[in-house]
C-alpha cells in the first residue's frame, strides 16, 4: 500500500511540473516547428524526473527489502480490480498532459501524441520492474495491462477526434472500513485518499455535446457519467476475521457498485484566462458532486442527492 502512496506523489510532482511550465492551449494552435529550447528542456526534465522517481522509490521503499530474481505476480483478484483502476486513470493522466507538452515542445501531431501519449505507460515501467524484484511483489502483468490501456485510452481518442471525448475521472467518499484496519487502509485523509479503494469511485464522463452537431443547444460543457466501485473489503482477497493484533474484524459483504450521474467538462467552460483554463484542464480528472443514481447486489438501487 505504501508504494501505491509514493506512487501517487510521484504522479502529483510530475502533473505539477507539467503544468508549471506552459499555458494550456488547444493543441491546433500549436505550431510544428520543434522550439529547440523548450524540446531539450521537455527531454531533460522527463529523463532526470523519470531517473529521479525511480530511483527515490528504490531507496524509499526497495532498499530495505530483500531482493531476488526478477518474477511475476499475478494480483488481479484484489482489491475487486479497483486498483487496476488506479493504474489505468494514472497512465491516461500523464500521457493527458505530455501530448499538450510536446505540442508546446514543437513536435507535430502524431509524434506528439503517440509518444507523448505512451509517456505513462513508460513512467510507469519503472515502478513495475522494481516491483518485479522484489520477493513482497513481483512485476504485474495486470498492471502492466492497465497502464497499457491508459494509454491507449488518450491516444485513441487524440487520433480519432483530436479531443478528449470520454475522460476517466475519479472521486472519492470516505469509507467506514479504513479504522478497522489503519495500517492497510490508511489512518489519515491523506492515506486513505490512497489506500482505501472502497473510498474511490472511478468513472467515464462523456462530453455529450462533442457527439452533436456543431449547431446543437445541448450544452457544451455538461457530460454523463458511468461509474463503478466496491464496497466492503477490509482485505484484499477477501476479509480476515481477525487483525494482527488479535482483534474480531467485521464480516461485511464484499460487492460491486456502479452509478449513473452527470458531471462537467471543465476543458469546455469558456473563458479568456490562460490561467484559468491551466487549472481546469489540471483538475479535469475529478468527478465533480453530482445527484447519483447507484446499483449494487446488496442496497439494489439507492439515489444520492449528490454523490462525490
């Protein structure tokens, strides 16, 4: 769980460098030309950032850990795919924002994007092979998958519609199940925003407008949303009776959700501020608070005034 934790700064460090050094625009502005400074210091800053997290990962959370050969690790029943989520969300992200930075860079449009857009699944690798040396883990081919759809995710959609039409996005509502177990679920807001996955929803906002034609009324910036979670586990298989301390653990069911609602596309809110159409492409990956519908085997349908 703590790797998923330096994971996700790692990720938070690397979004804001991204966005601390350009202006969002849309990338049809873009010109093709390769801009020779800003291209070396793209490459330099990906190099040593890539290096960087690589190797303070090793020495924040490999180096004490015995090491072995390199080996799989088939971990795709845990946590009811909720953190294959994760990877998935996490490599379309940073392959999200490094197609707008080659664009600012100068590369034309089907470098920048295939490249830019395989940038997660390669920032990632990292993490994975270290995992793969390690006796605890193993190299993951479920989230080796995940991260490959991710990018796949933005890449797609870049080729097909030049725009990001569906946007995996995720939110979070804080879960019952983390005091039962602290030091897997997290004993503070922050932890758990990290390792609690009955906390996190994942979802897919459609911007329904971008389907339409160009004359349509249909607001531009409001999107239908599909979400899935889990509830219930207290463990990542399936709920232990008994912590390590020796004490009785809830039985609780362990079941799926899903959730229909609506949501906004903040890319699509006009305005004539750089800096603020900067932030909202930065926070465009957050589920805004909508009224949501919910289905799961256990409460059947249950509606949310608003659902976060």
């Amino acid at each position: 769980m703590l790797k998923r934790l330096l994971f996700s700064l790692v990720l938070f460090l690397h979004i804001g460098n991204v966005n601390a050094q350009h202006t969002q625009f849309e990338w049809k502005t873009y010109s093709d030309t390769i801009r020779n400074g800003r291209a070396i210091g793209l490459g330099a800053g990906s190099a040593a950032l890539w290096v960087g997290s690589v190797v303070g990962l090793n020495e924040l959370w490999y180096a004490n850990e015995e090491r072995g050969k390199f080996r799989f690790f088939d971990d795709n029943r845990e946590w009811m795919q909720m953190d294959k989520a994760g990877h998935f969300l996490a490599s379309y992200a940073i392959g999200y924002y490094y197609i707008d930075m080659m664009r600012w860079a100068g590369y034309n449009r089907e470098t920048s994007i295939w490249a830019g857009g395989f940038m997660g699944s390669f920032y990632l690798a990292g993490i994975e092979i270290l995992d793969g040396f390690s006796p605890q883990w193993g190299f993951s081919l479920g989230d080796f998958t995940a991260n490959t759809c991710g990018s796949f995710a933005v890449i797609l959609q870049e080729l097909a519609w030049n725009e990001q039409r569906i946007s995996p996005k995720i939110s979070y509502s804080n879960s019952r199940y983390a005091q039962y177990r602290p030091n897997l679920l997290g004993s503070s807001l922050g932890e758990r925003l990290m390792k609690d996955y009955n906390a996190q929803t994942y979802w897919f906002s459609v911007n329904i407008h971008s389907f339409l034609n160009d004359e349509s009324k249909f607001p531009r910036w409001l999107n239908f949303a599909i979400g899935f979670g889990a509830d219930g586990m207290i463990g990542g298989l399936d709920n232990p009776a008994f912590d390590t301390d020796g004490n009785s653990l809830p039985q609780t069911p362990r079941f799926r959700q899903f959730y229909l609602s609506l949501d906004v596309d903040l890319t699509k809110v006009r305005t004539k501020k750089k800096w603020l159409r900067t932030i909202f492409k930065a926070v465009n990956l957050i589920k805004l608070p909508f009224p949501t519908v919910e289905f799961n085997p256990v409460h059947k349908v249950k509606f949310h005034p608003v659902y976060f």
